[in-house]
C-alpha cells in the first residue's frame, strides 16, 4: 500500500509548530522537530557566518528560556514551499530578535520526512536590518 503524498498544508503546519515550540522555548517539541544532523547557517548583514548544528542551537534557546527572555516575535511570511517526495523546502520570512537584535530573517528551511513525521534538517538564515 502506497503511503499519500506530503501536502503543503502539513509542510506548513510543521513550520508552523517550528515557530510556535522556537519563539516559546520549548526545549523538549524542539528536540522532536529538529533532525538529528541538523545543519543551520546563519549569515548577518554584516556577512559574518555562524554556523550550528542541533545541540548547539537548542542550547540558545535553552539559554533564552533561562534568562527568562519573553516569547519572540511569531510573525511569518510563506514565500514559497516546495515538496519532492519525502523532501521539502520552505522560503520564509521572519522578524525576530534570534541574535539579541529585531531582524528580518530570510530563510530557507528544509523538511525530511523520516520516522513518521517531518523533521527540520537544515535552515539557512540571513539576518538583515529592520529598517533598512
């Protein structure tokens, strides 16, 4: 029996609960969301790059959650999802102060689908200025 194909309504409930479980540190859904190869890259305006993996970016937000930091900024834009089989890609925007300054996050983020659910693999992120 052939499984039905991935839709991008799920693609973008999962990006969605991403937002959600990230903006209110929620350590333990992030684990679950997060592939274990988790591969992010994260290029500033200044063109400085830093890159992470899953245990590292987990413990920024982990760190977030302790210093008691408020929830960020959940807003979202949806330029374009993208489903290849098990494979997705999504092209978003977001506001949010990630690096401890509000930014406008350019994203690319892509989806595996792998034990039953989607998992985030790898984000690239390019932080720009609010107002430019």
């Amino acid at each position: 029996m052939t499984q039905p194909a991935h839709s991008e309504e799920q693609v973008r409930a999962k990006i969605d609960e991403l937002i959600e479980k990230a903006t209110s540190y929620d350590i333990e859904a992030l684990d679950a969301i997060y592939h274990d190869d988790l591969h992010i890259v994260m290029v500033d305006h200044e063109d400085n790059v830093n890159i992470s993996d899953k245990a590292r970016f987990m413990a920024l937000f982990a760190g977030k959650k302790e210093a008691g930091n408020a929830q960020m900024n959940t807003w979202v834009k949806y330029h374009h999802i993208h489903i290849l089989g098990d494979d997705a890609v999504v092209a978003l925007s977001r506001i949010n102060d990630l690096n401890g300054v509000e930014m406008k996050l350019l994203c690319s983020i892509d989806l595996v689908f792998e034990s039953g659910r989607w998992q985030v693999l790898r984000e690239e992120i390019f932080l720009r200025p609010l107002h430019s």
